[in-house]
C-alpha cells in the first residue's frame, strides 16, 4: 500500500517542482486531485486493514465452528467412508409393491 502513498508524493513533489500556482485555475484543480488522490490512499489503506482484520475474524470463527461440529456430531476429520459399513445388496432387492419407489416391471426392463 506504500506504493500509492509514493505516488501520491511523487506527484505532490513534481507539482512543487514545476511550479504548478496555486492561483490559477488550473494549478488548483491539479492540487485539489492530488489531494483527492491522497484522501483516497488514505482511506483504500484503512480498509484493507480492515479487510484483514475481518478474514482473521473469520478464520477464528472458522476454527472454532469446527470445534463445535466436532464436539455436536462427534465428527474426526480422519474419519472415512468404510465400505463394509453400507449394505450395497439392499438396494438390488425390490419388492413387488408398485406403490413402492425401487418397484420395477420386469417387462419394462427390456
């Protein structure tokens, strides 16, 4: 962010150096924007400062979420899928119920 505040007195410098007067109307609207451009580092500074504040914020409620969700649902983040846990038989059975949502025609399958 440093670079824009530089900037800002690189041009400030340069206007002081080319003697830019300050009575004239174009020598006020050039340190009127480069004012501007100041306020505007200034402030773009502040919220970026902000911004970072707010993103370690959110990463603390982050951590801490994942705390919670580990304690409520006893979730291990190493915790994975075992195959042998799930009976992958059971949706090859249908009944012949017709209402029921795994019914199928044995005609209709051709």
């Amino acid at each position: 962010m440093d670079y824009l505040f530089q900037k800002v007195s690189y041009l400030q410098g340069l206007a002081d150096g080319l003697g830019v007067d300050e009575n004239t109307n174009e020598g006020k609207l050039i340190t009127h924007i480069i004012d501007v451009l100041g306020e505007f580092a200034e402030v773009l500074d502040e919220v970026m400062e902000d911004q970072r504040d707010l993103e370690e914020y959110v990463n603390f409620i982050d951590e801490d979420l994942a705390d919670v969700e580990e304690e409520i649902y006893d979730i291990d983040e190493y915790d994975e899928f075992d195959e042998d846990d799930f009976d992958f038989d059971f949706y090859d059975d249908c009944c012949d119920d017709e209402d029921c949502g795994c019914y199928i025609d044995e005609d209709e399958e051709d």
